[in-house]
C-alpha cells in the first residue's frame, strides 16, 4: 500500500519504520529538509519532502504532527487529494479533531496510539514502538466502514491492542488517566515549593524521596504538552478536576474530622481500585 | 558500645546488621520469640528477647517499633532503665513523641532515618540501608549535649546525612514530601475509579500508563500506613491539604477560564522547581 506519513516525530518516524518493514511503501512529510534526510537516512520512509502535494497518489495518511497543527495542517492536505483516500490523526484529544474534519473529508478516523518513550524527534523513533501498546480509534457515524477498515489493517499490522470508542469517550477517559496526573501532579509540586518557612522548605527538599519523585513526576514535565492537553481537552479536564476536588475534600474532611476509621476505608478502596487501572509487572 | 534495639523489622534488623558490623554488641527485644530466633540466625543482633527487662545495660536504645507503639514501649521501657540510658526513636513523625517522652526521660532524641524498601520485616533487613540517606534529628533545647553526641556519634557510622531541626519541622517538612503525597494520589485513584459511565471507566482502564501508574502509586499503598500517618501528623497534613487545595483550585480557575498562557507559565515554574527536590540520577 501506498502510505502518507505526515509529521516525522518520534510517532510518525516509529510508525513509518513498522509500515516499511511490512511492506508498504512510505512517504514522508516534514516542514523540515534536514528532518526529510535524516528520515530518509535512517530508513523511517521512502522517500520525503517538505510539500503536502508530494502525498496526492497516497491510499492512506497518518497525520502525526502536534496536536495544534493537524486541523490546519489536513485542512490543506485536503486541497491535494482525491475523495477516496483516507486519513487518520494520531493526536491525544479528538473531540474537537472529529468534529473539525469530519464535515470536510468523509473517509476520516480519529486515532490515537498510547505509545511513547521520554525522548522526541525523528531520532528518537524506534521499531516496534507500538506492540502491545493501545490504539484507540473513533469512527462516527457517518465514517465509511471501507475507511476504518482500511486503517484497521494497517494498525493491526502494528501488533496494537485496539479500542474503538466515541471521541468525547476517549477524551474523558484519557482526561482521567493522562491529563488529570499532570495537573494533580503539578499542584503538588506547587504547593510544596511555597512553603514559606526557609528551612522546612530546604528540609522537604532534601528528605523528599521515591514517593514524592514518583507523585511529581508528570507535573514537572513539559509545560507546553500540559497546556495543549489542557487546551484542547479543556472540557473533559474540567469534569475531572472537579471530580477530583470532590475526592480530596472528601479526605480533608475525614482528616478535619479525625475519622480515621474511614479514611482506613477510603484508603483501603484506592489499593484495590489501582491495580484495575495499573497492571504491575 | 551496648546498644538495645527494639523492634526487629526492616529497620531495626538493619541497624542491627550495621553496629554489629562496627564492632557493637547488640540486644534485640522483640514482640514474638521467632523474630528473635529469625534476628540472631541472621546476625541482626547478637542476642535477642521478648522482654525489655534484657536492656538494663545497655548505653543507647533505638525503638524501632510501628509509629503507634513507640509511646507506649518506651513508658514501660523507661521502668527498667538507669536514667543515664540515652533513648531515640525511628518513628516518621516526630511532635507527639517527642512531646510525650521529653517530660519522662531527659536523656531522648527523636530520630528518624529515611531509608526504606518496598519489604517489611526482619527477613527484609539488609546492610548499608541508611548509607546515603537522610537521618533527621530533632534534639530540643533540654535534651543533654552528651545524649545527641552519642547518637550522633552511632549514625556517622551508617554514613547517613544527618539534618537537625524541630520536632515541628521535621512534621511539617515530610508531610509535604511524604503524607501531602499519598492522600493527593489517593485522591486521584479514587475520583478515577467512580466514573460512572461504565465504557469511559473501562477505556481509562485499559489506557492507563506510565503517567497514572507513577502519580497513583502512594495513593494505593498500605492503608493502615497511610491511616497512621495521617492520624499522628494530622496538624501539619491538614496545613499541607488546604495549601494544596489552593494551588489545585488556581489550575482549575486559569482552565476554567482559558487562561492558557498563565497555566503554561504555572507549568513552567513547577518544572523549575521540581528538580530541587528530585535529583534524578
């Protein structure tokens, strides 16, 4: 298959290398020449250029640019191509995705793959990257099933777990488990750096150990990627936030009250509840 | 030097493999007979009892017994002892017990090694646990000079980085880094898991990586151990949640009003200030 591989990040240069290994042929878009032969260099596509209009003879294109640039960046893409290609994103919110692109190109999916590693970057892409990892997808309703089916087989090619879902389903659920933490996280790291005591500030910051790392870890990371999260979920973020304030007031008020009995409770729930979401090797 | 230890788990059996190890003779008291078998078969200690009648001749004790029974362990201790016996403790706060024991034993110093493993137990004891590791003291303006040199003297030997401070500081500085944690991922595990809608519930079950499972893993910890905490450090907890409260409701005051570029310069200063208290390796 003639594959459209637009954005060559750590996503896009994993994906292109997969997709080659089976067989496809690859082309690759970036605003960037250099981005363009180190990708080529490193065997992530078959050939790449800076211009959308390279992707015309395409059957399929992944678009794998940040979040921000895809509606803009299909919006164009769409002046190139005939009706019958398909295109998916990979962006990690798809509300407001979906619903942008729907209206203008029918043989549209919404995609996102939950896979990562902590560096980014065409020279970050690796082989694999997506094995045993979750691929969600969100046809609608009006969504021709040639096109998931077509994205489907591809995707399955990649040795995902796939899940299909509503795109407000999969922007609430990834609210909770991804942009949720980071906000959690960041408030934490917040409240804790404005102790105003100098001395129990310099305290905690020398004592702090495994616990604290772990709890802060997500909200001292990287403060554009909260923001856009943020941004573009913002709606499904907000539930969650005040959901989570309705929880920690619920343990506040079980501490003020010193109800340790069930706070016990409470607390013996959130250990049973956490391997449901966290399968720990 | 003579050294009592009592309360052979984790901690107390891995002191007792280091002062042995530094030439100290050391008497162990523990609750249950096979602990005292299981402490000397594995060189924890160099002889063992269930009473704390064996420690009449002992210089120093550490009492190492869960935060719930140091108080009550060192009232019956102190029946036996000749009032030149220095005592010191290992529990994780410091206030109460060091307000309780102070009026009935002069020579007392609060202590508290942070060191730790994910095992409990003596057969959890190992070597060098405390190399490296903070050990907070909490001597107060009536505990002898000669009582804190001396213990002092026996955590040099650990190769522990010793800090001074108030018992108040001491509770206040690791309720943030160590308490403020656990009931903020608690609070995040349990909002999480009372999603309503069952498919949402699901997906974010299944989606849930790196990001939840660090962020949730205090908050599903030991129950009775998170109960304890917040039970006997309860004051400076609770100052730590309704600082908390007030940063986690500045985030979701800039999200509710899209105020995106103050929230990305929130995140910013939380990845500023994170490093100083996590020095990843």
């Amino acid at each position: 298959m003639n594959i459209g591989i637009i954005g060559l990040g750590l996503i896009g240069g994993s994906l292109g290398l997969d997709l080659r290994s089976h067989g496809h042929h690859v082309i690759g878009v970036s605003r960037r020449q250099s981005t363009c032969e180190t990708a080529m260099k490193r065997g992530c596509v078959d050939c790449a250029s800076t211009h959308l209009s390279s992707l015309t003879t395409v059957e399929v294109v992944f678009v794998c640019t940040p979040l921000g640039l895809i509606i803009p960046t299909v919006t164009e893409l769409i002046t190139f191509l005939p009706k019958t290609t398909v295109i998916t994103d990979v962006g990690s919110v798809k509300t407001p995705i979906v619903q942008a692109i729907t209206p203008h190109w029918q043989n549209f999916i919404g995609g996102h793959p939950m896979a990562g590693t902590a560096e980014t970057g065409i020279d970050a892409a690796i082989p694999a990257l997506f094995v045993n990892r979750p691929y969600v997808l969100t046809p609608t309703s009006t969504t021709p099933e040639s096109a998931t089916a077509t994205v489907v087989g591809i995707i399955q090619q990649l040795k995902s777990h796939i899940y299909y879902c509503q795109p407000q389903e999969h922007d609430q659920a990834v609210s909770w488990i991804s942009h949720l933490p980071v906000m959690v996280s960041a408030a934490l790291i917040s409240a804790c750096s404005q102790e105003r005591d100098r001395h129990i500030l310099n305290l905690a910051q020398n004592l702090a150990s495994t616990g604290f790392r772990d709890t802060s870890r997500v909200g001292g990371g990287n403060p554009e990627l909260g923001r856009m999260m943020a941004e573009h979920n913002h709606e499904a973020l907000l539930n969650s936030l005040h959901q989570y304030r309705h929880h920690l007031d619920e343990l506040i008020n079980l501490i003020d009250t010193k109800n340790w009995q069930k706070l016990q409770q409470k607390l013996q729930s959130t250990q049973q509840e956490r391997p449901h979401f966290v399968k720990e090797k």
